[in-house]
C-alpha cells in the first residue's frame, strides 16, 4: 500500500506516529524492527484491551510504503507529565488516579504467553556493567528470596504512558509488560520518579519538589489500597534500581548504585 502519510506526529525509537484516518493513528515501525515483534505487540495490546483496562484498542497490522505498521485507536488527549507542569493543581487527583489505575492493572492475571517479569530482571542485573560483581551476587541472592507473582506488569509506569483525556485516564506503551509480582512493578514505578528527582539532568529544585510531592501522593495512595505490600515493596527497591543500571543512564549511575547496595545483605 502507498500512502501520502505527511509529517509524523510523534517519534519512538521503534516507530513512527502517523495521523491515519479519522480516530486511528498509524504505528509505523523501522525496516529493522522485526515483524515477529510487531506481531507481539498487537497480540498483547489485544490481551491487555479484552482486560477491561482502559487502553487504546488495536487493529490491523499493515504494510505501508514498504514498512510494517500498526493501526490503533487514536487517543485524543495528553500525557499527564505534559498536563501538571501546566496545571499544577491537578497534581493531587493525578497522582492518586495513577495509584488507583496500578492496582488496577495489578488485579488482573493473564492468559497470554508473555516475558516472566523475574527473568527480565535477571538479565538486566547480569548486564548492567556499573555493578560490582560482589554487588550483583548479593542482588541476584535477594531476588531468588522474592516472590513470583501472575499479574499483568506494565514495566514502564509513569506519567508520560498515561494520558489524560476528556473519557478519562488512558494508559499507553505496553512493549515492556510482563507476568510478574505487582510490587516488583511498583518499585519499578517508584524507581523512575525517584530517579527524576535524583537527577542531575532535573535542574528545577521546584522540578524536583514537584516529582517528590506526586511520586509521595502516588506511592501512599497506592499502599493504602495494598497495605499488605508495604514491607515486600521496600525489598523489591535495591533488585529493580540494580535492573535499571542496564539502561546506562549516566547521570543516574552513582544514585541507582547507592538504592541497589541498600537492604542487599
């Protein structure tokens, strides 16, 4: 099929986000990205859209000039990292929101064959090359301690994967979901935020103030719905910030090093 797509509306590192026709938008991958990839996705946004979750629904992949795409349902609206900045106020109801939808999310068990969440875990550690192989032993001794778990993990929960529309909060970006332990995936949730507010590359101290307030609202709102996590939580922190070193963030190495050597016996 060829097609005047005009400018992109969007840029992932994957793909390409096209206007395509009225309420759907075109995923557009790379030559380079692999179908049988592009065939997961579809498969797991379907899984994740038959939950009852509140997520863009999936249609058709396609092959547009030459390329493989994605059709989705377009989502009118913005991610929340884009709408606070701007609206302040909303900080409040947002962060609670976010709360409210991971619990949600951390409901449901799957039927889909996806990625186990520890093992995705366990090749994060063992790569991440800033960790001292003393350190890295000691992480993957506590992680054997940790339990399994069979819920739907998103991987990547933070303000810029959900947005905010006028039918409510939509939640985006579920290439990293796995079938894990919902607690695992909130320390990943609160890793992010804090990191944020660690970084060096976050100049603003009202920046920093701001990612403390809501990642606080978040997380309280959170273990207020799951009280019995707490303690679990705390153990999941030092495992998912050694993962994180993986990623080679390097403004964020010194500070993910620091999380990962506390509560690691």
């Amino acid at each position: 099929m060829s097609e005047e797509l005009g400018q992109p509306i969007a840029y992932g590192r994957t793909a390409e986000i096209y206007a395509w026709n009225e309420g759907h938008i075109l995923k557009l991958f790379h030559d380079w990205f692999p179908r049988e990839s592009i065939q997961y996705e579809a498969r797991l946004a379907e899984m994740v859209h038959r939950s009852g979750l509140p997520v863009p629904a999936v249609g058709e992949i396609v092959v547009v000039n030459g390329r493989t795409g994605l059709i989705y349902e377009r989502v009118a609206g913005k991610a929340l990292f884009e709408v606070m900045p701007s609206q302040p106020w909303t900080i409040f109801r947002y962060a609670r929101r976010m709360a409210e939808l991971h619990v949600e999310m951390h409901s449901r068990t799957i039927t889909l064959e996806i990625p186990r969440q520890r093992q995705r875990l366990v090749e994060k550690i063992e790569a991440a090359a800033a960790l001292p192989d003393d350190l890295r032993a000691r992480v993957l001794a506590a992680l054997a301690q940790l339990p399994d778990g069979n819920q739907l993990c998103h991987g990547d929960f933070h303000p810029a994967n959900v947005m905010a529309t006028p039918q409510g909060e939509v939640i985006i970006d579920w290439i990293d979901a796995t079938r894990g332990n919902s607690l695992a995936d909130l320390a990943r949730s609160s890793i992010i935020a804090q990191g944020v507010a660690a970084s060096a590359q976050t100049s603003s101290p009202i920046e920093k103030l701001f990612v403390r307030l809501f990642h606080t609202i978040y997380l309280r709102r959170y273990l207020a719905l799951r009280p019995e996590g707490r303690g679990e939580y705390g153990r999941w922190l030092p495992i998912v910030a050694a993962a994180r070193l993986s990623e080679n963030i390097p403004e964020l190495e010194g500070w993910l090093l620091a999380q990962a050597e506390k509560g690691v016996d």
